[in-house]
C-alpha cells in the first residue's frame, strides 16, 4: 500500500524521519514532503497530490498546527487531512503524548471529532512507539471491517425535519432541498448548552475545509437551546429561461444537544425545477454523510434518514438535462408535500465508514420510492 506520512515536521521531525523505513520493512511504499524533491510543481500541490495517490493517510499531530494558507486559512496538513477524507481513504491518526499543543493545534484536534473513538487512533511517546502502533494500524486495515447490517430499532427514533425548525426552514426557497440526518438509537447525555457556541464555529469551519461552504459565503452561525448550525441562506429569486441552470448555495449543517446530525443541500434547478434519478441522489447522499462524518453520534448505532422537501418541482431524469432542455413534463404532487425515508432500522456505526455507499443507496432508493408515491403527471411544458 501506498502510505503518505503528514504532519508539521517541527516538534515531530524524528517520528517522520524514523517511519518511512519501518513503513518499507513491513512491506508498503512510504510517501512524504521530504521524499519529492525537486519538480515542476509547489510543494503544496505535490503534497496534495501524494495524498491524492495514496492508498492509506497516517497523520501524526504533535505540538505544532503549522501556518495557515492564505486561501483556504487552514494549515498544510489539515488540508491534506480534508483531501483524505473527501476520497475516504482509510485515516490513521496518531497524537504525541505529553506536549503542549498550541491554541490552533487543539482546535484541530477537536475537529478530528470521532477519529478518537475509531480503531484507528492512538497516542505515542517516541518514535519507537509509534512505529508500533504504525505497524498495528497497518496490519488491522487488512482485517475487514464490521459488516454493515440493518438492525430494527430498539425503540422509536423520530427524526425533526428541517421543515419543523423555523431557524432552518426557508418558505421562500425556489429549490427542492435534499437533507440527510444521522441519529442516535439509544438515550445519553446531553451536550452541555454552553458548548453550542463552539460547535456551531466548528460546523462553520467543517464546511468551509469540505467545500460545502465557498470560503467568501456569508453564513448564519448560530444555536439555540437545543441545537447549533452553520447555514448558508438562500439569495436569488425563482425565474429565467429553460436553459438557466441555478445551482441553489442554500445549504447547510445542524447537530443537536442529543447527538443527532443534519447535513442539507438545495438541488440544482431550472424553471422547470429539478431532476433527480438514482445514481445522482446516491451520489449527493454519500458525499453529504461523508461531510457530517465527524458529527455523527457516538452511541454504537445510528439510525438514518433522507428527505426530499418540498417536492412539487422534483421529476425524475437525467439530473445533467437541467439548464439544458427546452421541453418536459412537469411533476404534481398535491401540495406542500415531502419525500421522506424515514428512520425504520439502525446500522453499526464502525461500519459506516467502508458501507457508506451502500447506505446511500438504500436511502436513495427510499427517497424514489416516496416520491413515485405522490407522483402523477401535468402534462408537457415546450
């Protein structure tokens, strides 16, 4: 396996130094900045591209956060962490025992979220340590993960719509609005109310290092006494030609005092609405839960869910005709009506992480199974 090693080398320069020799002793090809050299490329973009490359991500975090990109206002290392999650590549994390970490530091290490109750985590002392728990992690990627298995639930899990949140909610929205939930199955503590205002930052900032915020957008980050978010309102009006493509920046990410976790996006639009088909919704699902990974409760199951709302302008078809067709048929549904899956089973939340796809195709064959249920035909728009 190709394995690229990331970190800030200051404070860690013995740990990067000792691990590329292990790495190859045990049998994979190791990968690192020092390791490039000289090419027709920045450093930045050759770091990103190891990762691009790379089979396994190991990420060591010592003191030190490093300087932040005058672009994205993240570090080297913690954009290479994001390219690592966006290709969801498996990540080893590994943190230096005994040090002081620096104010950024810590802000990254808290964001690393539920990487510290995954198998792949552990804390070192020297590099002899870690190249022990290097070579550990190593090996157990070759043991297969938990399977993912539907289970009933245990109890009755309701998920609260964004509709029903009138902090969320946006009548006058033009777009149908796809939204995914991750909830908890069983009842723990909840989060204190005082770190609402935090965690709505760290939504803020999650969004932004994922690409689902533009650096420059304008976001809502806010909480009330149960739940904090981070949104990008909706700003445009409804209207134009057939072949006017509006790609809706409504979005955004919620997560509340119980664990449970909102992730939504407006669909791309033209006067005739939107398209969808089940390739496309797969698609957007599993990059949405790959965003709200971080996020997802920590009880050992989560049930899921997905909705479609509203759906009065949403027909099924190929999603790449929007903006680009001058005929169709238009979708009615009978009023302010949702396509919803609702929460009917749980899955392991260890195997979430390798079952992501097949998670997001149950719930995109949910969500086109509601909304053929309300569907009937207007007749032809030309």
């Amino acid at each position: 396996m190709r394995v690229f090693i990331s970190s800030v080398r200051r404070g860690l320069a013995a740990e990067r130094d000792y691990l590329p020799d292990l790495i190859r002793a045990i049998g994979h090809e190791p990968s690192r900045f020092e390791d490039f050299g000289a090419r027709n490329a920045t450093s930045r973009g050759a770091c990103l591209e190891g990762v691009n490359q790379a089979e396994v991500y190991v990420l060591l975090l010592g003191p030190h956060y490093g300087d932040e990109m005058e672009d994205s206002g993240v570090s080297a290392t913690a954009e290479e962490f994001n390219v690592a999650q966006q290709r969801g590549i498996p990540i080893l994390v590994f943190k230096k025992a005994g040090v002081d970490h620096e104010p950024a530091q810590e802000d990254f290490i808290r964001r690393l979220g539920n990487y510290q109750q995954g198998r792949f985590w552990a804390e070192f002392t020297d590099e002899k340590a870690l190249g022990v728990a290097v070579a550990t992690a190593l090996r157990n990627l070759s043991v297969p993960p938990a399977p993912l298995t539907y289970l009933p639930l245990s109890q009755p899990v309701e998920a609260v719509w964004r509709r029903d949140r009138d902090s969320l909610d946006d009548r006058s929205l033009y777009a149908p609005v796809l939204e995914v939930h991750a909830l908890p199955t069983s009842v723990g503590p909840l989060r204190p109310v005082s770190q609402l205002s935090e965690l709505a930052q760290r939504l803020a900032v999650r969004g932004r290092e994922m690409g689902f915020f533009g650096q420059a957008d304008a976001l809502t980050i806010d909480h009330d006494s149960t739940t904090a978010w981070a949104l990008r309102r909706n700003d445009r009006q409804g209207g134009g030609r057939f072949n006017d493509r509006q790609n809706d920046p409504y979005s955004g990410l919620a997560v509340g005092r119980d664990g449970g976790a909102m992730i939504f996006q407006a669909l791309p639009t033209d006067v005739m609405g939107a398209l969808i088909d089940q390739a496309d919704l797969e698609q957007r699902i599993s990059v949405l839960l790959r965003i709200l990974a971080p996020h997802l409760p920590v009880t050992e199951h989560v049930a899921l869910a997905a909705a479609l709302d509203p759906i009065d302008r949403v027909a099924e078809g190929d999603p790449s005709l929007v903006g680009n067709r001058t005929s169709g048929h238009m979708a009615a549904h009978g009023g302010d009506k949702a396509a919803r899956a609702e929460p009917v089973d749980q899955v392991a939340r260890a195997s979430l992480t390798d079952g992501l796809s097949a998670v997001a195709e149950e719930l995109a064959v949910r969500l086109l199974q509601a909304l053929r249920a309300t569907t009937t035909s207007r007749g032809p728009w030309s």
